[in-house]
C-alpha cells in the first residue's frame, strides 16, 4: 500500500511539473500584442532596434533580350546568281570584314567581262572617229551631222563601258585591271563586317540568287539590352538611369548597364522598348538571351526597416514594435521602395523613429500570437 501510495505521489509531481512547464511556455496574449520571458526571447532570437531614415530608391522589375544594333547584324547574299563552289565556314566561326565567305561560279560572269572589254575597245575607236569628224567639220569637210552621230556613239560606248564596270565591281571584279588574259568565271561573296557566323544557309553545288541569304553573321562586340517598359513606369525612367540585368538560370550574377535610348512609340500592349549599354563591353552573352532587370528610379529618403521585419497577415503587411520590455504589438504599415535589404514604411511618422521595433524574429511573435488565439 505504501508503495502504491508513493508512485501515485511521484506520478502527481510529474503531472504538476509538466503542467508547469506547459504554462511557462505559452506566451501571454492580449489583443495584439504578445508578451515574452526572457527564455522565449532568446529562443526566438528576437531583437529590437530603433528605426532609421536612408535614401532608398523605387525599383522597376523589367524584362527583355540581349540585342545587338543593326550595325552589328548582316544578312548576306550574292551579288549576281551562281553556283557555290567554295564554301568552309560553320555557325560559331569569327570572321573579319572583308574576308571571303564562299566562291561563287557563274558562266554568265565571262560573257560581262567579255561585253566590258568590247565596249571599252569600241569606245576607244568612237573616241577617236568624233575626233577625226569634228576636225573635218571644223574645215567644213564633214556635215554637223554626221559629227553629231559620232559623238552620240562615243557617249553611248561610255555609258555601256561605265555600266557594265560597275556591275563587275559588285561582284568583285577590278574593271582597271581586266584584260583579255584575266577573264574568270568565279567571283567571291565577302564578309561586310566582323563578327561571328549564326546561319549558314548554303551547301556545295548549290545555285543561290541575289535575293537567298546565305549567311547571318552577327557582331557581339556591340551587345545591349532591349527591355519593355510599360506606359506606367515610363515617367519613371532617364537617360543614364542603372539597370541590373539577369538570366533565369543565374539570377545572383548581375549585369550592370546604364539607359541610353528610350522609345518613342507604343507596342500593342502599350510598352515601350529602352535600350540600355553593358558597362562591360566583354560579356559572352549571345544575342537573343532573355533578361530580367531591376531599375532603380529616383531615390528619396524615408523611413526603413529591414525587409525580414515586415510579416505579412491576411494580406497586409505588419511590424512589432516594443511597446515596453518583454511585450510586443503588432503594428500595421504602408510599405513603399525596396532597396538593399531595406523597405521604406510610409505610414510611420519622424517621432516613431525613437521607439523599438523587432527586427529580427517577428515571424516567430507572429506564430506565438495567432498560434495562442486558435
């Protein structure tokens, strides 16, 4: 008997102490606002501090592509149709302006050198048959007409001559060295301008026209950012203005770039495209390449806490403030600008600024205060 007794009193005293113990953990709520020990402060790691003004900025959240200008993108085709007899270059292969892309064959190339050379021959003798005519009409030995005739011949060979030069010029031909031992069949399709190779849209003994693009080439050495700024942001943004871009895949790698062109007309979801220059003209972005980008609007000064300090409740965002020692009360904001780690609170006046407001463990207060009102 005396031994049950004295398990009934043992098993009465761990009951107590655990109950104890449960009460001494549920923090005291009112209203709210929750009240802490000491022990419940150091376990949800709570600390206050007083607030602060810092000039914070209003951040614009952007998207756009990595481009490049029209200067910096060529389409190539051939000057006259022929068949691709020379072709070595891939996609990813640099090339410099002016070096050769493919050897193009055309048997109709000979028969223009061929009518080139005839018309400067023939325009050699017309020269000199208005010569002779005009000095004969100069001693009334030849009629104005037939002098007319001959210089009208003359002119019609120079013409000829002129156009037909510039036609072998397109296709790379030097009409001032052409003669009868330099006559080809072949002329070469040339890089206008450095960069890499994108397309390549030819194969060996295929005929191409002047109007097939047979290679892209695309100059990376003049990247931008083309972001689209809608029409209610659009005030907020200026020439010079910081843009931080980055890709989906490595969103903690910032690209720095400043504004340099904002547009003038609206798309037909009311955007408006700005085109921002990399500070660091040797990023290896390819264009093309989807972009974030925070900018950073005019900055003003405010009053800020930490963003981890603002909890949000039934969508509204709240703060506590430290009301006396131990005790906490949860207090509603406006939130404004973000920046650095920091939120602007709209709502809070100048003289708010001496008092103490948690900012680290409010999500824990948080939790003790609704937790004990279920």
């Amino acid at each position: 008997m005396r031994k049950l007794l004295l398990i009934i009193l043992n098993l009465t005293i761990i009951s107590c102490s655990k109950e104890e113990i449960k009460t001494e953990e549920i923090p005291a709520v009112s209203g709210n606002q929750v009240t802490l020990t000491d022990l419940q402060i150091k376990n949800s790691g709570i600390e206050t501090s007083t607030l602060s003004n810092l000039d914070i900025a209003h951040k614009i959240l952007l998207t756009g592509q990595v481009d490049v200008p029209p200067q910096g993108m060529a389409r190539v085709s051939a000057p006259s149709g022929g068949y691709v007899k020379v072709s070595n270059f891939m996609p990813g292969n640099f090339v410099s302006k002016g070096q050769t892309l493919a050897i193009l064959e055309n048997p109709e190339l000979v028969q223009l050198q061929q009518d080139y050379l005839l018309a400067k021959s023939n325009l050699q003798y017309a020269k000199q048959d208005y010569s002779r005519q005009k000095d004969l009409n100069a001693n009334k030995a030849s009629s104005d007409k037939v002098t007319q005739k001959a210089f009208n011949e003359s002119q019609n060979q120079n013409i000829m001559m002129k156009g037909m030069a510039q036609k072998l010029t397109a296709v790379g031909v030097n009409p001032g060295s052409l003669n009868a031992n330099t006559i080809r069949r072949t002329f070469a399709v040339k890089s206008p301008i450095s960069g890499y190779i994108s397309t390549v849209n030819v194969n060996i003994g295929q005929y191409v026209s002047p109007v097939d693009k047979m290679f892209e080439i695309v100059n990376t050495g003049d990247l931008h950012l083309a972001l689209k700024v809608f029409e209610k942001d659009l005030n907020k943004i200026k020439t010079g203005q910081k843009v931080f871009a980055f890709t989906n895949q490595n969103p903690t790698k910032k690209y720095e770039a400043r504004v340099f062109i904002i547009g003038k007309d609206f798309s037909a979801d009311r955007s408006v495209l700005v085109h921002c220059h990399f500070v660091d003209d040797s990023l290896a972005l390819l264009p093309g390449t989807f972009m974030n980008a925070e900018m950073e609007a005019d900055s003003e000064e405010g009053i800020v806490i930490p963003d981890y300090a603002i909890i949000t409740w039934e969508e509204k965002q709240y703060v506590f403030e430290e009301i006396q020692p131990k005790t906490y009360k949860m207090f509603p904001v406006e939130i404004g600008n973000s920046e650095n780690g920091f939120t602007q609170l709209l709502n809070v006046k100048e003289e708010n600024t001496k008092k103490k407001f948690v900012i680290k463990g409010a999500y824990q207060l948080l939790m003790a205060l609704k937790n004990v009102e279920e």
